[in-house]
C-alpha cells in the first residue's frame, strides 16, 4: 500500500508514531547528537524524521509485508531506520510543531520497523527544494536505530 504525502511542516521534521504515544518530542533525549546526524529521533511509539527542507514535505508512505531486500544504494542520499511500536494499531504521521494528523492508517498492534529513503537532498537553497522521502514501514522485532547510507 502505498500513500502520498504532501504536507507542510516545520523545523526540518515530521513525526511518525502510534497514535497513543505520549509524544515526548520536546524531550532533549528525543534530538539527541546521534539523531540529527542520523536524520531519525525515537521516541516511546513516534520517531522523528529530520529533512532537508524546513517546511514543504513531499514523500510517501508504503506499507510492506516484510522488508525490502536488493535496495539500490546509490539512489539515495541517506538511509536510515528504526523501530517504532504500535500499540492501538493507529499509525499516524503528523507535522511539526502542530501534531497536525496527516494521515492516519490502521494497523496491527505490534512492533514495526521504519525505514526512511531521502533523495535529492543537494537540491534544497534555504527553506525549499526538491527533496523526497520514502517512509517504508513493515512488521519486525528489531528496534534500534541504524543508518545504511549517511549524507555528509
């Protein structure tokens, strides 16, 4: 399943979680050193996801039966992944700073492995670009952050 965002929000991020999670983005163990640099915050059922742009997002959300194998690296500008559990079986992906829901998904309860593909990340000047992310999401037991390909 495969679900088109275009959304705006601010900086520099979106959220992803269970729609129960306490939401503690403004925590300072949220945005830790390791998380911006790896471009994913996670939290108890969200994860943040850090982009390029400052407001404007485009992107998609695909929801998969089991990960993603044979991924051509050299499409992207940064990878990285984490796990997010989803405790009421409501994933939803919100803005920052409103927690605006932008989409809303049922799922089953469980956890859930998140991976995020940013590509075109040289293309944002100031506030805007044409930056693009692919959130994919499927079920799995591994939680811990790890990022595949790093953008410098």
């Amino acid at each position: 399943m495969n679900h088109k965002l275009d959304f705006y929000t601010q900086y520099h991020q979106l959220y992803i979680g269970d729609k129960e999670s306490p939401q503690g983005t403004d925590d300072g163990n949220f945005w830790t050193e390791d998380a911006t640099d790896s471009r994913l915050a996670i939290g108890e059922g969200i994860l943040g996801i850090g982009l390029e742009c400052y407001g404007p997002f485009k992107g998609e959300l695909v929801l998969l039966d089991k990960k993603r194998n044979g991924v051509e690296y050299s499409q992207y500008d940064h990878i990285v992944e984490g796990g997010l559990n989803v405790r009421s079986g409501i994933l939803q992906v919100l803005d920052c700073p409103n927690l605006n829901v932008e989409l809303e998904l049922k799922l089953n309860p469980g956890i859930y492995r998140v991976r995020v593909y940013s590509l075109n990340l040289n293309s944002v000047e100031g506030d805007a670009g044409n930056d693009y992310y692919i959130i994919e999401v499927w079920p799995d037991t591994h939680t811990e952050r790890t990022v595949l390909k790093q953008y410098e």
